[in-house]
C-alpha cells in the first residue's frame, strides 16, 4: 500500500508500506500532490500493481 502525506512544511510524500505495515520506501517531498501522486502511480507500475494508492493528509 502507498500513503500520500502531507510534510509540516506543506509538501507531499508518499510511504510505501508492505502488508504487516512496515514501511519499504519513503519518497522525496514534492510541491505539488498532483507530482507526488504520479511518483506513486510510477512506483506502482514498476512493482506491476501490486501495491495499492491511498491518499491522506496529515494535519
């Protein structure tokens, strides 16, 4: 699974966790969700699919 979150300093980065929730990967932060999303969906396709999107916010 791959969370989106949101830094304290208003950017975006992604966590990729494996099934029992350990984290695989944290990404660099991005300026815009629309670029971070596309950096997950990238992530995803190399992996083919295999790990799912989920978009949250911290706040």
């Amino acid at each position: 699974m791959i969370v989106i979150k949101k830094s304290r300093n208003g950017q975006y980065y992604f966590i990729a966790k494996s099934r029992n929730g350990r984290t695989l990967v944290t990404s660099e932060t991005y300026k815009r969700r629309d670029r971070c999303r596309n950096g997950a969906t990238s992530l995803t396709k190399l992996l083919r699919g295999s790990l799912k999107v989920i978009y949250q916010t911290k706040k």
